[in-house]
C-alpha cells in the first residue's frame, strides 16, 4: 500500500469576514453600535446601554446628547425579541427623564410602547413598557396621546398580571391618565373597578396605595360610586380601615368613603356595616392630620342625611367637630366647618355650638387662608338662621368686626356667607346697632357691585336689614351705595331683583332718601317691573308705593291725589297732574 497523503484545510471563502470581538469603553461608540444590523450587536449594545442608563440622571443625559434616543425608537417594533426586550428596557429607565419624555412625544412613540403590552410579548417587555407609560403619564400632552391611542385597555388588562411590577406601573399609570374626564368615562364602559379592587388585596403596599388613590378619583363620578358597590368595594373598603396594621392606607381609604357617601345607596350600605361610628373613631382618635380631615369630610357628607345627623348626635360628634377646628391642618379645619355647617339641620347641635364652636368659627374668619374662612362663614351662617341666641353668641364672641373684614374676601361664597350672618344678626335691634357702629354701609359697597348674583342679593338684604333707621340711611347714601343698590333692580335674577327692592324700600323712609332714588330712577324702574306679571313681586309694588308716600309732591303730580294719611310738612306748590315726571326731579 502507498503510504496517505495528509489532507490540507480549505480556506475560508474570500468574501466571508472572520469574526471580531470587540470591547468598547466608550458609550459613543456602543450608541454608534445601535445603526448595526447585526441583531447579536444591538442586544449587547442595547444591554449595556440599559445599564449606563441604570446609574443615574446624569448618564440618561448623556445618552439624550449623544442621540441615542431616535435609533433606540426603532428597536422598540425590531423582529428579534431580544432586541425588542433590550430597547423597551431602556425606554423604561430613560422615559423618568424630563427631556427624554419630551423627545418621545416629539418622534411620537407612544403608539409603539403600547404596542409592547400585546399579550403575546414576554412579561419583562410589559414590566418596562408600562413602566415607560407611567413615567410619561405624569404630563398632560402625553396623557392624551397615551388614551387617543388606546392605551388605556392594555393597561387595565395588565392589572391582572402575575408580576407585581407590572400591577404597580400599569395602576401608576391608570392614575395618572384618569385625571382627566374622558380617561374616566372610558374606564367606565372599559368595567375597570373589579380588577382595581382586586388589587387592594395585593400583598405590596405600594399597590393597593395607587388603586386606592385610582379609587378616590374615579368615585367622584356616579356610575364608577354604583359600580364600586355593586362589586363589594365598601366591604374591602371598611376592612381596611379595620386593619391597624393597613394604617398607611387609611388617608386613601377614607378620601374613597368620604366620595361614596354622596351616593345614597353606598352610604346605606356604610351605615349598617358600622362604618359611621368607625369615621368618628378616627376622626376623634388619629393624630394625622390627613386621616382628621378625610374623616371629617365624610361626617359632613354623611350629615346631610337626617339619620346620620341624628346618629351622629347621639355619638356626641359636635365635641370632636369643635377640636378639629382647632387644628394645625387648614384642610381639617375646612371639612369641619363644613361638618358644623350640615350638623345645624339638627336643633340640639345648633344648640351645642352656642357655647362650643360659634367662637373658634369667629377665629378662623381672621386664618390667612381664603377657603378655611369661606368655610368658616358658612358654618356661622347656618348657626345663626333662625336661631337668636347663637346670633347674639357670635356679635358677643367679637364676630361683627371680622365678619365685616370678610366682606372684602376674594372669595364670592365668604362674602355672601358674611353677609347672611349680619343679616341675620340685624335681626336684633343692639346687634344691628353695632354692626352700624363698624362702618357697614361703606363695607358693602363692593358686594352690591359684584358680578356675582348670589352676592348681589345678600349684600341687598343685608342693606334692608341694616338700613333702619335716618342716620343709617345717611350713611349709605354719602359712602354711594344708592346707586348700586337702584341697579340691581334691573337684574335678570328674581333673588336680586326681590332683596334690592326690599332694600329700596326700607331705605326710602324718609322724604331726602326718597328724592334721591328717585332722581336714580329707582321710581321709574320699579313702575316697568310692576306692569311685568314674571318681574314683580311684593316688594317692588311695596317700594314703589313707599317712594311716593315720602315724596309726596311727585305722587300728587303722578296720581293727582294724596291720601288721608300723606301729611304735607312744608307745602309745596301745585304744578297739576303731569305725564312725566321729569321737571319735578331735575328742577
């Protein structure tokens, strides 16, 4: 046999290039990396870029300025899974960045995020998309984006994913998106309470925070208030407020109780669990401002029902009511006033407060805060309707002085709330005397000329009840408060147009008031109102009849006769029967 030859290797093809491992120090380079095609080199590029990423606010910059962002888009649909996984983990961590976020809106790619909630796509690509979606969620151009494109259904679905991660950035996000009104009636027909509720069972307390936070503002709008009962969600609700070891969830829980109050139905359901005395528990017992002020916001509600105000007497809520007034926090302080104020359809509460309450309210219509002395003024003028003693409790607690200062509020619902209460007080003639002596009339100069109509017509009743007597009178007419008062006899609204009559009728007492409406037309805008059969009322043919009966030469002039009870002081000469009465005013 001949002795074998040793066969020699083929070379490699000439057009085949030999691989090369590189090792890359620079995130330049590794971003060039991300234009390869090579799909093993956008994995690896991606991955460390992920990580860069990962270290701070600083590296996300840098990536932003090296322009990382636009080629990392187009990862986001690529056909190879890794790759697709690699860049949404990226947009994940880099969307937090504030200039990222705007970039993204910019190439516009949230309908491509969406998209990588498919339910086919790998559980860590939902984790990072959502989490995507939540971190650009926090600003309204994106919000819309994110519900126009349908991003809101993937979401919801995703609340029943296995992965707690993927819970926690799509109820994040759902927060976020249902600020917004549309965003709420979708999740509505999209029947998105259920899994919401299932998730105040999760064992994260960090998930059930934001499906309760999720709760509280989606139950400001009925059907989702119906829905939530319908699915047991009070029951969940009042086991956690139960827990003590759920204490951190408690605010939350609370606000969403205290919005399903308002609906009838769920506040049945509230009361027969016990969960009435349970709001009073915590708003007597907490030490957490938060907790004091969603309790007492609920008491509120809940007092509007006679039931509840009667339940809530017999559980002596007015003492806890009266200590939350003299909170640190202005937002407890608010909700109690608030309480007070639908506590005093109750005759015993009215009464309680006389001594207890009617002085910490005078306090707090001299707080900083517009909306706690608002508040303030709506409890006492509750308190003091049709109730003497408290009136004469809240003039003797030094309340005329700051209940004047409130007339100057910048808020319409002070004002109009002020005014009733010295209304109210005026009632008596040494409260009226005193409310006279604090420049009163000067006071109400700026609510007769509000635009607000509610104002307009308290500020009018509060000139009736205050303008008495000469000296008063007087005062209103040098401050220039006549013309403004004449004015809103020509207002659209029936309160206004009734309470300024009123008001012009106590103010024409005497024959120089009564000249001097005239001379502003209050006469002849008074005779329009009363030939109108909607537009008069008792008090405009009143005020009429008062204008002429003290300006006795005008009525002989108009009607040619004078009754037996029309005594002339000084005389005057006949000038006979006349069909305007214009000469006779402008002499």
């Amino acid at each position: 046999m001949g002795k074998k030859v040793k066969k020699e290797a083929e070379p490699p093809p000439k057009d085949v290039f030999d691989p090369l491992t590189v090792e890359s120090k620079k995130v330049a380079t590794v971003v060039l990396m991300l234009n390869s095609p090579e799909e093993e080199i956008l994995a690896k590029a991606c991955e460390a870029i992920y990580r860069f990423a990962l270290k701070g606010e600083e590296n996300k910059a840098t990536l932003l300025e090296l322009g990382a962002v636009e080629p990392l888009t187009k990862l986001l649909t690529h056909e190879d899974k890794i790759v697709r996984r690699n860049a949404t983990m990226i947009f994940g961590i880099l969307a937090s960045n504030n200039d990222v976020k705007k970039l993204l809106r910019e190439l516009d790619v949230v309908n491509s995020v969406i998209a990588r909630l498919a339910p086919e796509e790998e559980v860590v690509i939902h984790e990072f998309a959502s989490l995507c979606l939540a971190n650009m969620s926090v600003e309204y151009t994106s919000k819309v984006q994110i519900f126009e494109q349908g991003g809101l259904e993937p979401l919801i679905r995703l609340l029943s994913s296995p992965d707690p991660d993927v819970k926690k950035n799509s109820i994040e996000c759902i927060y976020n998106l249902v600020q917004d009104f549309r965003c709420r009636a979708t999740l509505q027909e999209l029947n998105a309470i259920p899994p919401i509720l299932d998730l105040l069972k999760s064992e994260y307390p960090i998930i059930q925070l934001l499906a309760l936070k999720t709760l509280g503002v989606i139950t400001n709008d009925k059907a989702s208030r119906a829905m939530l009962r319908e699915n047991q969600g009070v029951d969940q609700l009042i086991k956690i407020l139960e827990t003590k070891e759920l204490n951190d969830l408690h605010i939350e829980a609370l606000s969403v109780v205290a919005n399903c109050i308002e609906d009838m139905d769920t506040m049945v359901l509230i009361q027969q669990t016990g969960g009435l005395k349970k709001l009073l528990s915590f708003a007597e017992n907490s030490t957490i401002p938060e907790i004091q002020k969603n309790a007492a916001r609920a008491i509120a509600k809940a007092a509007y029902d006679p039931e509840n105000r009667k339940l809530f007497h017999e559980l002596e809520v007015e003492k806890c009511l009266v200590s939350l007034l003299g909170s640190e926090n202005d937002g407890t302080k608010i909700a109690a006033s608030q309480a007070i104020s639908a506590m005093c359809e109750n005759s015993g509460s009215k009464e309680f407060f006389n001594n207890q309450g009617i002085p910490q309210l005078i306090q707090l219509l001299k707080s900083d805060s517009e909306e706690v002395r608002e508040a303030a003024a709506l409890a006492l003028a509750n308190l003091t309707t049709c109730n003497p003693a408290n009136a004469k409790a809240a003039a003797e607690g030094d309340g005329i002085d700051a209940l004047i200062n409130t007339l100057s509020s910048k808020r319409d619902g002070a004002i109009a709330n002020a005014a009733t209460v010295l209304t109210n007080m005026a009632m008596q003639e040494p409260l009226r005397l005193g409310i006279q002596s604090h420049d009163v009339m000067h006071a109400l100069l700026s609510p007769l000329h509000s635009a607000n109509t509610i104002v307009q017509s308290k500020a009018a009743l509060t000139v009736a009840a205050t303008a008495c007597d000469a000296e008063a009178r007087t005062e209103l007419r040098n401050a220039g408060g006549l013309e403004p008062l004449v004015e809103l006899l020509r207002s659209k609204n029936e309160e206004v147009r009734r309470n300024a009559s009123w008001a012009v009728m106590v103010c024409a007492g005497d024959e120089p008031m009564a000249v001097e409406l005239c001379r502003l037309g209050a006469l002849e805008i008074l005779e329009e109102i009363n030939v109108s059969v909607s537009r008069k009322n008792k008090f405009s043919e009143a005020a009429y009849n008062k204008l002429l009966n003290n300006y006795l030469s005008l009525k002989y002039s108009q009607t040619g006769y004078l009754s037996s009870s029309n005594i002339i002081s000084d005389g005057f000469y006949d000038y006979g029967r006349t069909e305007t009465w214009e000469s006779e005013l402008h002499p």
